[in-house]
C-alpha cells in the first residue's frame, strides 16, 4: 500500500514537472527566422506564422499602419490593420499571415498581415 502511493506521487511529480517545463514552450509559441521565411516563401505562404523583432520604418494613420521588423536576419513588412504601427525602435513580436509576393533576381517581396501583436 505505501509503495503504491510513493509510485503514484512519483509519477505525479514527474508529471508536474514535465508541465512546468513545456509551459514556457506554449506560451512564447515558438517564432520563424524572417530570413527562413524569405528563403522559402512559397512555404509558409498563406500560413500562420510568428516573428519578433525591432521595428523599423513605421507609419500609421487611423487605426492603420505597415512596419518593418528586423529580427537580425532580415526585415519583413507588417500590415497592421487595427493596431495602427508601433514606434520606431520598439521591441515587437508579431503573429500574423505570411503573405508571399514574389521572388525575383533573388529578391523577395512578402508581408506579414498582422493579427496579434505582443511583448517578446
């Protein structure tokens, strides 16, 4: 009987603990290099991505902006269309639509339709 409940709170900690560990995984989410989305654009074309990064280049008018975010391995254009467009310099995390324009002589032209901005 003692050793069935030294099983059972073994297993509970064990249990517990593997849930503390991957709490942080869940909540960050993970976020996909911009230089590994410009590198495949078809890929992650239409798909739900995250990004984080500093923002660069930003305008916004009434509730409306677009952005660069360059997250040290390339800049992505942000399309914010609610959320107006962070100030120059901050430090942004984005998730978003991945929208693939085209790719020619190398170059991508690609955006990110903004659905949730948060804190990195």
């Amino acid at each position: 009987m003692k050793k069935t409940r030294i099983q059972l709170l073994a297993i509970g900690v064990v249990l517990l603990l593997g849930v503390l560990v991957a709490l942080p995984a869940c909540k960050g989410g993970g976020t996909t290099s911009i230089k590994t989305l410009l590198d495949d654009p078809s890929r992650f074309d239409k798909q739900t991505v995250r990004i984080a990064g500093t923002v660069e280049e930003g305008v916004g008018v009434g509730g409306y902006g677009t952005y660069h975010v360059d997250d040290g391995t390339g800049k992505l254009w942000v399309v914010s269309q609610g959320g107006g467009s962070p100030r120059n310099g901050a430090k942004v995390g984005v998730e978003g639509e991945f929208r693939s324009g085209f790719t020619l002589a190398g170059m991508s032209a690609a955006a990110l339709m903004e659905k949730k901005r948060y804190t990195p």
